[in-house]
C-alpha cells in the first residue's frame, strides 16, 4: 500500500553563509583525523585548484589508481567529480544513448569503468568474507538458481493494449513479481513491488483491464490484495470496482473457482474505514458489472465488431461471469445468516 507522506522538513538556516575569497587549501578540507591528514602526503600542501590541474593532467585510470592510495585522497577526487570540470571529465555525458561512443575519450573512459572491479585492493579472505555476508543477506544462491533454471519470460506489450491474452503469456512476468515481492530484503519493499505492477500496466500505454486482472491472479493472493488495497485506501474505489468484474471475468474464462474472487472482494471490504464507504464500494462493483456489460454490446448493436466472433464470446463469459459471480455473494450472504 501507499507509504504515508514524511511532512516533516529540515529547517532552513536563518543567515547565508558569506562568501570568502580565500582559496581552500587542500589539507583544510580533508576529514579532521590527524592520521588521514598524515596519508596525504606533499598533497596536503597544494591548494585545491592546483589539485584539480593535477588530475586533469591525468588519465582516467592513472585517477582511478590515485583514488586507492588513501581514504583522503579517494575522498577529495570523489569531490573533485562532482564539480562541473570533473564531470564532464570523469562521467560519460550520453549514458542512455545505446549507441556505442564515438570519441575516443569517451571509449576510453567506458573501457576503464568495464575494467574497473570494486574490490581492487582486496585479498582473497575478504573477498569471500563479503561475498557469504551478501549469501546470506540476499538468499543469492537461492535467487540465481531460480534465474538461471526458469525458462525466460517474455510479454509482448503490443498484445497486452490490443486484445486479451492468455495465462502463458504472462507466467513468466508474474513468477518475476513473486520472486521481487518474496525476497525478504530492503531493496524491494511491498510498496515497491505494487508500484511496479501499477506502472507496468500503464506504460507506455495502458493495458487492457482484463490482462490487467489476469496478470494479478498469477502473481497470487498476497500480492493481487495488496494492489486492491492500495486502491481502496488511495481513493480509487471505482477503479477498484471495475477490477473486480475483470478478476470474475478471467475466474470465468479459466475456470477458476468464482468464490475466490467474492472472497477477495469481502476481504478488500475490509480495508475500507467505515460502513459508508464500503456500502459506497459494493454499489460501484454493480455498477461497474452494468457499465462493462454495455460496453461491450456496443459494438454488437452498431455493427463495430467486424464480424469478429471474439466480441460475442468475450460478452458471453462477461453474462455468466456476472451471474456466477452474484451466485456466490448469495450463498456467502445466506451461510452468514445461518450462522
């Protein structure tokens, strides 16, 4: 569900800081620790712009040899990056274009950050010190494993917007989300996770409903009621509403049980805060039924559907979906009563 909004903000200063004409020197921005100053070297005698020359001076791999002398100098050449010169030095400018480079400064730079290993400088023990930690941090083996077994998912976007799918079309996008949402780490919240079903759906363009509805049953229970309920406590019951006559038309069209989709949508009642509200819901799913249903007859009075026998089959599961669906909220309704 949507995280609550942090309203709290840092304050800001009540005086500017005056501006000074004296030039830095190197050491006086260094970390106060007199033995990082000691690693400095004759460094710590220069003024900062002096340095700056230096490494403009340099290859991109002779700085990035500099960079593991000392936490010092590592720290000011970090610094010296984030200045205008540095960047546009040390950082490629075109990241996204999928084209290869066409300088030969630019090949150079992508060739040393291929090179370049994170763990330059370790020995052996520590290497696989880190490597059992993050083991067991991320269930890595248990994630590789399942990457390196499965067969590849693949959704074709195009069918998605145009026309319903089938559930092979979308096992290989719903094992991804259930591999994300069951992980257990900090990398990947639920909110994360139900983020990304939303906007998968959307974009580039949007989904039709039903794919939609479809896509949420196969990543099973945990996540399809989370994603409603992010709905319901955001305010977008109708949205909500219309969902639900989807998950009946799919539970329909697969032969799924329809009283799973009932129970989800009693379930979903739940979330909402008061009776108002979650009488205002039930009426939208009526509605929702009612509008979706003439929508599409409408092609059907007007001749839009091309003699196309996809619209009459999709309308016919809709009916029986509908009343299949209410079939089940009666017997809820009635073994609630007996009760």
């Amino acid at each position: 569900m949507a995280s609550k909004i942090n309203t709290s903000f840092t304050s800001l200063p009540t005086q500017k800081c005056r501006r000074t004409n004296q030039s830095s020197s190197f050491s006086s921005t260094a970390v106060s620790n007199p033995q990082l100053l000691s690693t400095l070297g004759n460094f710590k005698v220069l003024p900062l712009e002096i340095f700056h020359l230096v490494l403009r001076c340099l290859s991109v791999k002779d700085i990035g040899m500099l960079s593991m002398v000392s936490k010092a100098v590592n720290q000011h050449i970090i610094n010296y990056t984030s200045t205008s010169s540095g960047s546009k030095r040390l950082l490629l400018q075109d990241f996204h274009n999928p084209e290869l480079p066409n300088t030969s400064e630019d090949s150079d730079l992508l060739g040393y950050y291929r090179a370049l290993a994170l763990t330059a400088g370790w020995d052996e023990l520590e290497c696989h010190r880190v490597y059992n930690f993050l083991c067991e941090l991320t269930s890595l083996p248990r994630r590789m494993q399942t990457v390196v077994c499965n067969k590849p998912g693949q959704v074709i976007w195009r069918e998605m917007i145009d026309a319903p799918t089938d559930e092979s079309s979308m096992k290989g996008l719903a094992d991804a989300i259930k591999l994300l949402y069951d992980t257990g780490t900090k990398e990947w919240t639920a909110d994360d996770v139900i983020s990304l079903v939303d906007e998968l759906s959307v974009v580039p363009r949007e989904w039709l409903l039903e794919n939609n509805a479809r896509l949420l049953i196969q990543s099973g229970n945990n996540i399809c009621f989370t994603f409603m309920a992010s709905k319901a406590v955001n305010g977008r019951a109708i949205e909500l509403a219309r969902l639900i006559v989807f998950l009946a038309l799919v539970c329909e069209k697969e032969l799924y049980c329809m009283d799973w989709t009932v129970k989800m949508m009693q379930k979903v009642c739940k979330v909402f805060s008061t009776a108002v509200e979650r009488n205002n819901f039930l009426e939208s799913v009526a509605n929702a039924f009612t509008c979706v249903t003439m929508e599409m007859l409408q092609p059907v009075i007007y001749g839009d559907h091309n003699e196309d026998d996809n619209v009459f089959l999709n309308l016919f599961h809709l009916l029986h979906a509908q009343a299949n669906f209410h079939k089940e909220v009666l017997y809820l309704t009635m073994s609630t009563l007996s009760s």
